[in-house]
C-alpha cells in the first residue's frame, strides 16, 4: 500500500505541474503563432494522460490474488507503461504532421519577452519535475514513473530548444519553429518507441538483472551444504512478486531429511533478503566418496569448457552401479549451432569413455 501512496502521490505531482505548463505555453504559443510553443503544450497535455494511467494503472495491479489470476494483477502496470508510449507515439506523429504542415506553409512568429520567460520557466520546472518523478519511480520499481520522469527531463530539452528557436528568430530574423517542431516530433516518437520497447520487453519476458541472479546464488550456496547454485528462472508477476526455481549441487551422502530441512533454509533466507519466492528447489547430487568420479569429472570438465560458446557444466553425477554418466550443459545463444555443438560433446564424451552410457542435458542460458 505505501508504493501504492507514492505513486499515486507522484503522479498527482506531475498532473498538476503538467496543466499548469500547457496551459501557459498554448496560450503562449498561440498568441505568438508559433508552432514549437503549441507543440510543446500539446506534449505537456499528454503527459497529463501518461499520470492519469499511471494512476489507474498502479490501482488496478494492486489488486488481490483471485481464483482466476492467483498470482496477482502486478502485470497491469506493464500495460499502462505500454499504454503510455502509445499516447507518446501518436503526440509525436501529430505533431509532426502539423510541423510539415507549418513547414510547406508558414506563419510568422510573434515572440514576446513574456512568452521567452515563461518557456525558460518551465524548462526549470520541467528538469525538476523529471528528476522527482523519476527518483520516486526507481525507488519503488516503478517503470510507468521512470518512464514519465524520463519524458519529463526530455521535454526539457525540447523547451530548451524552442528557447533557442525564438532567440535566434529576435535576433537574426531566421525562421526555425516549424522545422524545430519536426525536429521535437522526431525526438517524441523516438522517446515512444523506446518506451514501447522495455514494457513489451517485461510482457513477453526478459532476462533477470546479473546483479539480482548472481546476489540470490551467492545467498543459495552461502549455505556450507551447497557445492553451487544452477538454472536460476525467475518470472515477474509484478514489482512485488518474483516466483521462480533454482537447482543446487549437494553431497550425495544427505538424506531426505537433511535436503527438506535445507530447502526450507534456503526459501526463507532468500525470500527475507531479496523478496524472491523459490516456488522449487531441484537438486543434483555430487560424487563425495568416488575418487576414480571425481577425476573423470575434472577432465571431462576441462574438455568440455574448451569449446567456444560453452558457458557452463554442472550437474555431473556418475554411477557405478548402472554404469552412467550424466551432466548439464549451457551453451551461449549466440552459438551459430548449438544443437550441433550439443552433438558433437555428447558424441566425444561418449567415445571417450566407452564404458558408460553417457547422458547430456543441454540447459538454456537464462540467468547469470
């Protein structure tokens, strides 16, 4: 609930400062003909809708858990975040009809020394408007307040620019509002499609942070029972809610017992440091008191990691019962083949040692 006050609190912020903005800079820019000014309102106005849908938004993923969506509504906010590059993206392509438009038929400024000072005004406003909002955004892991903190610091610039745009019109008598406006228009769309581009990223599912992984493995194999943490999945259901699985390596002496009681350690430990829920914990279990293993484990180790775009092996186990052995690989994604270097691996280990059945996993590479 208090993310859900700061947000809102925030975007309240930006509501109010961004009417208060367009309201002068159309009156501005109308009296004075001039596009960029209009231009700038305008984007001003849909940065009033961006807070609005911030706002709903937030409201909506906070949501408790149901029958029908048991983990929550947290991807809500995903949505709105693309909602608003939506609503930046058709600013910035309306703005650049009208900017064409002014373009092919021009209209003669008419600045005035208050219409200069209201637009330095709000450039002032706009970069602390955008510095607040973002900072509260990151605080609580918000991406629709980075995302408008961000457009904010950008509008800045574009105020800078039609600051610029009038200045060199009082003085050198040059016509740039109309090409400054296609200018600006290029700027917002571009602002658009990045932010398009990181919501749809969280929707379809992107790779967890290296510093959030390796920070939950170091807590995983902190405990002396771990001989190494493997295969950490995570998947966002929101900002306040990571499920995943995680494999560890343990000695192949520990019984049940001793592995449920570790579990339930870990899943503690992790939630109560990094808010993570380990929904699964599988285990591999590591060759302790088999010297001739633990041998064959270090060569095959040493010659598996000396091919290219091999990331890591795990998981080794061998039986000398039923005569196997079996381990896990990771092959980077930017292998040009990587079901044939998986082939070519299983097909050397296995001639290199004849006596075993020999069993590869071909793991993908979704954590650091």
């Amino acid at each position: 609930m208090e993310r859900e006050k700061v947000i809102v609190k925030t975007s309240m912020v930006g509501i109010f400062a961004n009417i208060f903005l367009a309201s002068f800079k159309a009156a501005v820019g109308i009296l004075s003909s001039s596009i960029a000014i209009i231009l700038d309102a305008v984007n001003n106005l849909s940065d009033v809708m961006s807070s609005v849908i911030t706002i709903i938004g937030t409201k909506l993923a906070e949501k408790r858990p149901d029958k029908k969506h048991p983990y929550g509504y947290g991807r809500i906010e995903n949505l709105s975040t693309a909602l608003i590059a939506v609503i930046v993206l058709y600013a910035g392509i309306t703005s650049l009809v009208e900017s064409v438009k002014k373009i092919i038929h021009p209209v003669k400024p008419d600045y005035s020394g208050a219409a200069i000072a209201i637009v330095a005004s709000a450039v002032v406003v706009k970069i602390l408007l955008g510095l607040y909002v973002k900072k509260k955004g990151e605080s609580v892991s918000s991406e629709s307040l980075i995302a408008s903190g961000k457009d904010a610091l950008l509008d800045s610039v574009i105020s800078i620019a039609t600051l610029i745009a009038a200045l060199i019109y009082l003085t050198l008598h040059i016509r740039t509002e109309a090409w400054l406006g296609a200018v600006i228009s290029l700027v917002i769309i571009k602002s658009g499609l990045e932010i398009l581009g990181e919501s749809l990223s969280s929707i379809i599912g992107k790779r967890i942070s290296s510093e959030l992984s390796k920070a939950i493995k170091e807590t995983v194999t902190s405990f002396p029972e771990v001989c190494g943490a493997y295969d950490l999945l995570l998947h966002n259901y929101g900002p306040d809610l990571l499920i995943g699985s995680v494999h560890i390596e343990v000695p192949d002496t520990m019984t049940v017992a001793e592995l449920d009681k570790l579990e339930h350690r870990i899943n503690e430990k992790v939630l109560e440091e990094h808010r993570v829920i380990l929904a699964g914990i599988s285990v591999y279990a590591v060759n302790t008191q088999n010297d001739k293993a633990i041998g064959i484990y270090e060569e095959i180790r040493r010659h598996v990691m000396s091919h290219e775009y091999v990331l890591q092996i795990h998981g080794f186990y061998l039986d000398d019962e039923k005569m196997t052995i079996h381990f896990d690989i990771i092959i980077d994604f930017a292998a040009p083949d990587r079901s044939g270097l998986y082939d070519h691996i299983l097909t050397e280990t296995q001639e290199a040692y004849p006596e075993y059945s020999v069993s590869i996993t071909l793991d993908t590479d979704v954590s650091d």
